[in-house]
C-alpha cells in the first residue's frame, strides 16, 4: 500500500487545506537569525508556498504521487517540507486519526467505485478558491459500483 500512502501525501502537498497555516504568537522577545521577533508578533507559515516550492519539490504544478516512493517503488517516503497538517510542539493533535480516517476512506472508494468526471458537469478540473481555506470550485463526478 505504499503508492495509497504517497498519492494520499501528494494530494495533501497539492490541495494544501490551510494555505496560510495556523497563527502563532511570539510568547516573548526572540533573536532568530540576526532579526528580533518581537513579544506578541503573530507569526504564520506560509505552507501553500512550502509545498509549491520549486527549490523543494522541481515540478511543485505537477501531480506526481512517485515523488514520495523509493526509487524501486516498493516503499513511502516522507519528506520533512509537507506538513499539512503543521509542524512543530503545535502540530495539528489529530493528525495521526486524520491520516488513517485518509487511508481507510481512500482505500475503501477506490475497491468500491471507480470514479469518473461528469463530461456534463462544470469542467473547473483541479482549481481551487484561496481564502483562509483552500476549497475546490464545484465538479461533478460520477460513481460506479464495481461490484454491481
């Protein structure tokens, strides 16, 4: 199931949910890197721009789940710039459920249906709306039963 577990982590650095990250707040006055951040500065990561870097990813527009496989295939692959769900001693507490609840469903539709796109629904393809989330324009896709 390794290639379920890289085109789930593919479609997380692609269809970054929370573009802007979760906001933090500096607890007190800190140096980083020759700068003062001061106490009370509300710092954000920018993951949309983490997970579209073309220094980090080469072809961040390209869909491409392999890029979280071994060479032969065989094995997931992290990568320490996905962080979809955020980093640190802040880092989202569910994500370890949310990523199951992912496989689980994931694998669950693709043994069920086979999915197909609606040639007469609203032909958006993949392109999505920024806000404070990052949500799909509407597409209409069809379901078949692969057991019926």
């Amino acid at each position: 199931m390794p290639y379920t577990e890289a085109l789930i982590a593919e479609t997380l650095r692609f269809s970054t949910i929370t573009p802007q990250g979760v906001q933090h707040r500096a607890i007190k006055d800190q140096e980083y890197k020759g700068y003062l951040i001061p106490k009370d500065t509300v710092i954000t990561a920018n993951v949309f721009h983490i997970h579209f870097d073309p220094k980090v990813w080469g072809d961040p527009e390209t869909f491409r789940p392999d890029r979280f496989l071994s060479p032969d295939g065989k094995t997931f692959k992290k990568h320490e710039a996905l962080i979809p769900f955020s980093t640190g001693r802040r880092q989202c507490l569910g994500e370890s459920l949310a990523r199951d609840n992912l496989f689980l469903l994931a694998t669950n539709i693709a043994q069920r249906f086979e999915i197909l796109f609606d040639k007469d629904g609203p032909d958006n393809g993949f392109e999505s709306k920024l806000s404070f989330i990052l949500t799909p324009k509407p597409f209409n896709v069809i379901f078949k039963d692969r057991l019926a």
